[in-house]
C-alpha cells in the first residue's frame, strides 16, 4: 500500500496543476514520496510535451505590465481554468508580461525567445511547464502600447492576482498633465473599455472586413422593408454610420453616464487640467476571444481516466 493520502495528492495537484489520476499514479509510483512524484510527472510531460501541443487551450490568464511609458498585454493560454488558478502558472505569466516589456514589437515568437527571468528562455520555460503541469500552453498574443508623454494606465477587471485576470486592458494617454489627473482618467476609461468591448480607437480604424459584413446584413434588412432602392442605400448607411458610433472609442457613450462621448470626456479632462489629453491608443484581451472550444463527454473523459 503507498505511504500517501489524499492530503498528499491534493499537494501534488496544487504544485504541478496535474489531474487527479495523474497525481495519484506518481505518488502510486514513487511510494509517496512528493519530491520524486513532482520529478516524475515533470519526466513523463516532457516525453509528450510535443503531443500536447495539439490541444485545444482556451483557458489561462491575461497578464498586463507597465513599465514608464510603456505598457504591455499578454494573453497566456492553458486548457483547463484549474490551471490557471496554479501558483507556478500564475508566475509563469507574469514574469512573461514583464519580459514582454522589452520586446520590440508585438511578434509572440520574438517573445519566447527573449531570456526568461529564472534562466533559460521563455520558450524553455513555456515547454518546461506543459511538461511538469501536464497541460498544453500556448502564449496566444501581446500588444504593447506606448507614449513619449504622460501615462499608460493599466486596469484588470474582475483580477485574480495583481494584474492577471481574464479581461485586461491598457490606456495610453499622451499629454503634459500629471500622474493624479491621468491615473483617473485612465482607470475609468479602462473601465469602460472592459464593459463597452470598443472594436476599434476611431470610426476609420474598424475592421473593413467586418463593416463589409454589416453591410451585407444591413442591406438585406433593408430590402426586405420592400422601399425604393434610394431609401434603402440611405437606410444602409445610417446603419453603418450608427454601428461605427456604437463600436470606436472614441464616439462610444461613455459607461459612466450613458450620455457623454469617450472623446469629450476625454477633451473635459483636459480642459480641466490645463493640459490637452490624447487617447492615443489602447488595448483590451479578453480571455479566450476568437479560441473555437472544443465540445467534451465529461463522463467519457472521467471514465477514460479511471480506466488508465
């Protein structure tokens, strides 16, 4: 009988992210002891690292860092939401955040070859750990943001830790004001852009592929309202001029009062300072946007486990 209790596997769980069976055939093999069992399991990963590569990893974390003027996100994947809440992941993605500050650019691969804080590079490190948590890992995307002047303010809604979460979000404001005008500002602009999910800074900068695809469905509505064809290109339009409104920034209603434009809060703020202010730029990853999940049997899954 191995010298372990559930006591142990939930230790082995909560340092590794492994599942329960996994966990419990290392202590199994190890006679309980957990130094061999955490050995073990990082052994057995790395032997098939390469397979879990293939693996649907929807889950994870978004990371934001800030670092003088500049700011940065990270979207982190993993497969399972039990590996996110992981200590070792949890580091593993804040350290990539803050290495991601000295990365030119937003190419994720430039990233994973940057040096990683605890040695090696990101890359090993990334391979190190679908290899000791059991799980595939996927560092999805990065945007950096920055300004020569005034502030990037960082925001995490509904945060796990400081700055991880699932919804992070970056304002870049240039201007001359100081650090107690635009940590504000910027914070409530964030706020916003975490619940309004704006598509685009300005109405020029949208998606030509998606205001194509809003046309089409504008036009068909219109159509079918059976009106001369002149009324309905002018009712397409007014369509894509009110969808163009609704998702830039800048001429979104702000949250906060439901009445007041993002660009004449922002220009208030200013004129309040003394200081003209610019939303420059700003970024917003939410976990998992855009990632098809996989449908699973839960029951075929558990089964499939007890059976190995």
């Amino acid at each position: 009988m191995a010298n372990f209790t559930t006591a142990d596997i939930k230790a082995l769980r909560e340092r590794t992210g492994a599942g329960m069976m996994d966990a419990k055939k290392a202590l199994v093999e190890c006679d309980g002891d957990l130094e061999a069992a955490v050995d073990a399991l990082r052994a057995k990963g790395l032997a098939t690292a390469q397979k879990k590569s293939s693996r649907t990893a929807a889950e994870g974390l978004v990371g934001v860092a800030v670092e003088g003027t500049t700011g940065v996100a990270v979207e982190v994947n993993s497969e399972t939401d039990f590996v996110a809440k992981n200590d070792r992941f949890q580091d593993f993605v804040r350290k990539v955040t803050e290495t991601a500050l000295k990365a030119s650019g937003d190419d994720v691969e430039t990233l994973k070859g940057l040096d990683y804080p605890d040695g090696g590079t990101v890359s090993d490190k990334l391979t190190d750990n679908v290899a000791t948590i059991g799980e595939n890992q996927q560092i999805r995307r990065m945007k950096t943001v920055a300004v020569s002047s005034g502030m990037v303010v960082p925001y995490m809604h509904n945060a796990v830790a400081p700055n991880l979460g699932k919804i992070g979000v970056l304002v870049a404001l240039e201007s001359e004001a100081g650090a107690d005008v635009l940590e504000p500002l910027g914070k409530q602009l964030a706020m916003h852009i975490a619940a309004a999910f704006p598509q685009a800074l300005n109405a020029e900068d949208l998606d030509a592929e998606t205001i194509e695809r809003e046309r089409k469905i504008a036009a068909e509505k219109a159509a079918e309202s059976g009106k001369p064809a002149e009324v309905q290109e002018k009712m397409v339009d007014g369509a894509i001029k009110k969808f163009a409104k609704e998702n830039a920034l800048l001429s979104q209603v702000f949250v906060m009062d439901n009445k007041t434009p993002i660009s004449d809060v922002v220009a208030k703020a200013g004129k309040d300072a003394g200081h003209s202010i610019v939303l420059k730029d700003y970024v917003r990853f939410q976990l998992g946007e855009g990632i098809e999940k996989e449908e699973s049997d839960f029951a075929a899954e558990v089964a499939a486990a007890v059976k190995g």
